[in-house]
C-alpha cells in the first residue's frame, strides 16, 4: 500500500537541498523518525552527505517536535530543520 508523506526542508537543508518541500512515498520498512532519517540518506546522496557532515537534523510531524520514536504515517507533513536556537 502506498505510504505518501510531504516533506519540508527548512533554513540550510532547503538550500543545500535546493527545494523547499517534495512528496515521497515511504517504503513499509520506514516507521518513525528514525527509520525516515536512515532511509533518506539512502534516497539522497545530498541528504546523505549532509548527514555525513554531523548536521544536526530535526524533525516535525504535522506541526509537533518529533522524537526518533515518534510513528510516521501516510498523510503525515514532516518538516526537516537545523535545531532551533533563541536568544
């Protein structure tokens, strides 16, 4: 069954990445935030040399802080990001 997600890039992924948002369809062995990180340094050679700089990577799933364990389903918007700094 097809899993389709919509994923947004922010900040230096976007540019990096030179897109800001792309629909995918998730394989069935990709469960939660965890498994879609390891799944898109498969899918993206960019994405994976990214990863492979030591970046820093957080995700949203529709619109809330996700952990690696947070679940991903069909439908879901994830949002990809640097982590987040105030001051």
């Amino acid at each position: 069954m097809p899993r389709p997600v919509r994923l947004l890039y922010f900040a230096w992924l976007r540019d990096r990445l030179g897109r800001a948002e792309e629909q995918v369809v998730l394989p069935d062995d990709v469960h939660d935030a965890r498994d879609l990180l390891a799944w898109l340094r498969t899918h993206d050679a960019t994405f994976a040399s990214l990863a492979d700089e030591g970046r820093t990577i957080r995700v949203a799933i529709n619109q809330r802080f996700a952990g690696p364990d947070d679940l991903v389903a069909p439908g879901d918007e994830i949002a990809l990001f640097p982590p987040v700094t105030g001051g």
